[in-house]
C-alpha cells in the first residue's frame, strides 16, 4: 500500500467502522506516556467531537497492531447554524394563522402541504447529521484520516503515514472559535496529497502536540530499527 492514498472518486468507501474488543490496555507504554503528557484522556462518547483512545472502534485498512489514538470531528458548536435555521422552518406554518397563503387551497390539502414541509425538514436535518457524524479525522500512531462524506453512497477517504509528514500548523482566530477552543489544522506531506485538513476541531493545540510527538517517536524508531 502506498504511504499516502485518495479514493477513487467512485461510490466504494474502503474505510468503515465496526465493533471490537476494547484495546486500551494494549497501548504501548510510550504512547500511554505522551498521552499523559499532552493531558488527553480516554473517552467513550460515541457522539463526541473528540474521542481518545476509542475502544470498540476499527477500520476495514487497519494494521492488526495499529492503535487508534483520536477520533475528531468538527466542534459541535458548529452545528448551530443550521440547527437555527431547522427551529426556524419548524415555526414557519405558524405564520400561516398570520399570513393565509395557502387559503386558496381546500383544508386537506393545506394539511398536506405542511405535512409535505414538516417532512422536508426532518429529511433536511437528517442529512445535516449525517454529514457532521460520518465527516471524521483519525489519527493512528501509524497514519493520519481523513475522511470526506458526500452521501450514503460515495466518501474519499485520504491517508498519510506519520513518517511522511513534514509540517503540522494550526489556526484558530475569531471570538467563537477562541472561545469554544476548536481551529482547523493543516499537515503538510510528501506524497501525491501534499497537504491534509482537520476542519473546525476541538482542542487543536493538543493534536498538534500529538502528531509532533508521533513524528519524534516515528523518527526515534527509524533511529533504533523499530519500524514496522
């Protein structure tokens, strides 16, 4: 497998998720010591923006003894736009007691089309969720994720091998996001994908701090004659 990857722009997603015994106990020692470091605690949150050390999580392209360190996504504050304009649609057919619009219409077809409105916004809601819940990062002490939903039936998934990386920075800026402390990060590689996104996640500074010590524990490794 190449070290760096991008999916064909086809419907077939080669990364997914599934059930597995808990693997914490399994983390090696030098990681548990950088965890500690960083001050990054397991979480279990299967909603969460930020999962450590995921326990029932895997992936189809996962090595047997490759740990899964985070599991990102984008902040949850950032949800609130839409989630704004969704309470707003919800209430629209209560101006119709205001504004008869649809008056010009027999009564059962009235309730048909607010039914027809209620059930745009449910689907609308549906596919706002799906796109913040399956828009992921993961970060192995092996590779960096990330993966781009587009629909049930099509994602990009795109990789890099911590040893290609070259450079890792981080922006934040604004009042919200330096309030909710989320930013996006940048990884600069050398391969066919020169440069990876992590889009509006939480605690950016703490990944950055556990990427560069995955590049310092990788290029000790190579020292010592420990890759894999």
């Amino acid at each position: 497998m190449p070290d760096v990857y991008v999916a064909p722009k086809k419907p077939v997603l080669n990364l997914k998720f599934k059930k597995k015994k808990a693997v914490r106990n399994l983390i090696p020692k030098r990681l548990k010591k950088s965890l500690d470091q960083i001050g990054l605690e397991p979480g279990t949150n299967s909603l969460g923006a930020f999962q450590t050390l995921p326990e029932k999580i895997s992936f189809s392209i996962q090595d047997g003894e490759e740990t899964i360190i985070l599991l990102l996504r984008r902040h949850l504050i950032t949800n609130l736009n839409w989630l704004i304009l969704t309470a707003l649609m919800v209430l629209t057919p209560l101006l119709l007691k205001v504004f008869p619009l649809l008056d010009f219409l027999p009564l059962r077809f009235q309730l048909i089309a607010v039914l027809m409105w209620y059930l745009f916004i449910i689907s609308f809601v549906f596919e706002k969720f799906l796109s913040w819940f399956f828009n992921v990062y993961i970060i192995t002490d092996e590779r960096l994720i990330d993966v781009d939903f587009f629909s049930l039936v099509y994602r990009e998934v795109s990789q890099a091998k911590i040893d290609k990386i070259q450079d890792v920075t981080y922006k934040t800026g604004g009042l919200i996001r330096t309030l909710f402390n989320f930013g996006d990060i940048f990884v600069q590689t050398a391969g066919k994908v020169q440069q990876i996104e992590f889009e509006c996640i939480p605690k950016p500074t703490k990944v950055v701090k556990l990427i560069n010590s995955l590049m310092s524990q990788e290029e000790q490794e190579k020292i010592e004659g420990r890759i894999r």
